[in-house]
C-alpha cells in the first residue's frame, strides 16, 4: 500500500514538473497535457478561464510578453482519494521581460491543483494561483 501511495504521490509531482517544464520550455505540446480538457484556472487573470482550449490560448498570449521564464518548483504537499487529489505546490517564477535590459519580473506564490485521473493518467482538472509576492527589477 505504500509503495502505491509512494508511485502516486511520484506521478502527482510528475504533473507539475512537466507543467513547468512546457511553460519554461515553451513546450506548449507538454503543458496541455497536464490538463483535462474541462479545466478551470483561476487567479491567473483578472476573471476564471475555463475549458483547455481557452486556458491554451490565454497561456500563449501571456507568455509573449517573456523573453524567458523559469518556474523553481517546492516540494508538493498531496492528499490523494482515489481517482482524485488535491496538491499545493509552491512556485518561485522569474520572468524576464527584456532580455537586453534585463528586466524581471519573479513571483512567490503557491499552485492549489485538483486533480483527476484520466485513463490512469493524473491531470489539472481546477487549478488556482495563490500569489504570495511578488517583484519588478529594472
């Protein structure tokens, strides 16, 4: 039992490392699959996004503002019922918003990921940004 606990708990983290990976990789391929495609996101925007399609192309459009990111991943807190798992992940996310001038933009914060699994395949089916801090470097 607690090798299966153990392998779970691997393959919930494995969800937020390929997630930070796509986005710093730009790996878009990788990053949708993280996701159901009913997924909601919150706390990214002024309003929810929902549905993958759209969390996809909000995503997109975000990220051209970045000559670059990377997402440093802490350890993740997960309790796991079944098919379903709630996770905290917290993220420091630096942003660099002119790679000449080198201006940044990083930020503390915590990922709040409920997840599902879809054909024996954990995915972000409602995932919220809990901002801590954050910083503007010119």
């Amino acid at each position: 039992m607690q090798d299966i606990q153990a392998q779970e708990r691997i393959a919930l983290q494995d969800v937020m490392l390929n997630y930070a990976a796509g986005v710093d990789d730009r790996d878009f391929d990788q990053y949708r699959a993280c996701f159901t495609e009913d997924v909601s996101v919150i706390g990214m925007g002024p309003e929810p996004v929902n549905g993958l399609d759209n969390w996809m192309k909000f995503v997109r459009q975000a990220l051209s503002k970045y000559a670059s990111t990377q997402h440093m991943l802490g350890p993740q807190l997960a309790y796991i019922n079944g098919e379903n798992a709630t996770t905290r992940t917290d993220v420091t996310a630096l942003h660099v918003l002119d790679q000449g001038a080198a201006k940044t933009f990083t930020l503390w914060a915590t990922y709040r990921s409920e997840m599902i699994k879809v054909q024996g395949q954990w995915k972000i089916q409602k995932h919220e940004l809990i901002p801590r801090f954050s910083r503007q470097q010119d």
